[in-house]
C-alpha cells in the first residue's frame, strides 16, 4: 500500500489502528522530538496534543512512540482508564526489557539485586507490595539511566480522573526530582464534563499545546 491508498481511511474514527504508512506530520513530529533534547524539566517536554475526531492524534501518539524509542526512550503508552498507573509501570518493565537481559537472574533475597529490583526492571517483593506509582517510577527512571535511557509517557483520550491526578503529580515531582522523564499527551479539543480548576486540568494548561488540523494536501 503507498501513501495515497492509505488516504480513503483518513480521518475516519477508528480504535486507533496504525496507519500502513504515516504520512505528514512532520512539525508536530519535530517539534516533540525536538523538546526531548531539551533540559530535564523544560516546559517542551511536556507536550499536549488536541484535535478533533479522527484527525490522527492516536496514530501521532504510535508514530511518537516509534521515534522516541530509537532516540533513547523506554515508551510507556497508554489509553486513559483508572488502571493507568500501573500500566505505565508494566510497559515500562516489558519495553525496558531488553537493555537488560544480559544480567543474570538473582534469587530474590534479602541482598539480592540492585536497591528494590530483584532482577532488571523486575522490582523485588517488598517494592512491589509496598511502593507506589511514584516511587516506582523513581526507581525506574535511575535504573533506565544506568543504560542510559530515558522515559517517555504517552497518554491517549486524556481526562481528569483519579488516575490522571496521580500520574501527573508524580510527573511534576520526578521531573522536580530530575528525572530524565517527559510525557505526551492526546485529546479532543472539548472534552465535556471535567470540573473547572482540577489540578489536571492545571497540569495541562502547563504543557505546551499543540493543535491537530487536517493533514495538508501534498
Ligand atoms: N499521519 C497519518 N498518516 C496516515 N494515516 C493516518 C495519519 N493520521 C491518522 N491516520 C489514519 O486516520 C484514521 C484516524 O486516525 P486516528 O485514529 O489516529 O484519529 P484520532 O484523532 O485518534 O481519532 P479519535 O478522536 O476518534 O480517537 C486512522 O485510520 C489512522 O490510521
Ligand atoms: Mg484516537
């Protein structure tokens, strides 16, 4: 299939399924690239997609998450539910993975592994049960930054929740913490019925926004 094939199901609402070939993009796609090579902790880093349905924002997400990974980046990339946090931990462990299947296997035990790992990304017992979604997250990040990675969170169909609360005050703090984290987020320009003065909806007005049109005709 070449590019103009893939036109007929352009902006057509669909659950998100990669396109066979990303066309366009190509500012938005720099522009968030480009924050990633900014300092820990700027405001590009922090990047906010909206656009109305079917404009392609989760096929942005996909495409960002591709070139992240081989800029240096372990892509978490989720779809807003209340399990979010813990899903951003998993694929963080899955995708993470391979920068450390060369380690042996430790037993885990009281000495074993690196500070609250057993093995890897594989957190032992204790930090499983007893750390949350910030901690972990921590731990992750300095882990990941031993083999000189980074951590990109990607969030589709943004809303203010419980969940979202939670994910992104632990961003403000591991970025205050001087992580090598930064997040991508997705959303309709008027998503309805969130309360005015949420701290997420704060979270938001601080991330750079930026708008998702119809893509040009080449
Ligand atoms: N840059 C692109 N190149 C090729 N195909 C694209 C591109 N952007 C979107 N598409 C295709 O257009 C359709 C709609 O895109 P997508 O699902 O990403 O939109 P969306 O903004 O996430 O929609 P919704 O608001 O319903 O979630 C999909 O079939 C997708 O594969
Ligand atoms: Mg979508």
């Amino acid at each position: 299939m070449d590019g103009l094939t893939t036109q007929h199901n352009l902006f057509q609402p669909t659950f998100g399924n990669r396109p066979d070939l990303f066309i366009g993009r190509d500012g938005e796609v720099e522009q968030f690239m480009a924050g990633l090579n900014e300092p820990i902790g700027s405001r590009n880093r922090c990047m906010f997609f909206l656009g109305q349905r079917g404009m392609g924002k989760t096929a942005l997400l996909l495409e960002l998450s591709d070139r992240a990974a081989k800029a240096g980046y372990v892509v978490a990339r989720v779809t807003a539910h209340e399990g979010m946090p813990t899903s951003i931990i998993e694929q963080i462990q899955l995708n993470g993975y391979e920068y450390f299947n060369d380690e042996k296997r430790h037993l885990t035990g009281v000495n074993a592994g690196v500070l609250g790992f057993s093995f890897g990304l594989t957190f032992s017992d204790v930090t499983e049960k007893q750390f949350g979604f910030r901690a972990k997250m921590s731990l992750l990040c300095d882990r990941l930054a031993e083999k000189g990675k980074g951590v990109l969170i990607l969030i589709d169909e943004v809303r203010t929740s419980a969940a979202m609360r939670e994910v992104a005050a632990s961003y403000q703090e591991l970025v205050g913490d001087r992580k090598n984290i930064a997040i991508g987020m997705a959303r309709l320009p008027h998503a309805v019925s969130e309360l005015l003065n949420d701290s997420v909806l704060t979270f938001l007005n601080r991330a750079v926004k930026v708008k998702i049109g119809t893509i040009s005709p080449f």
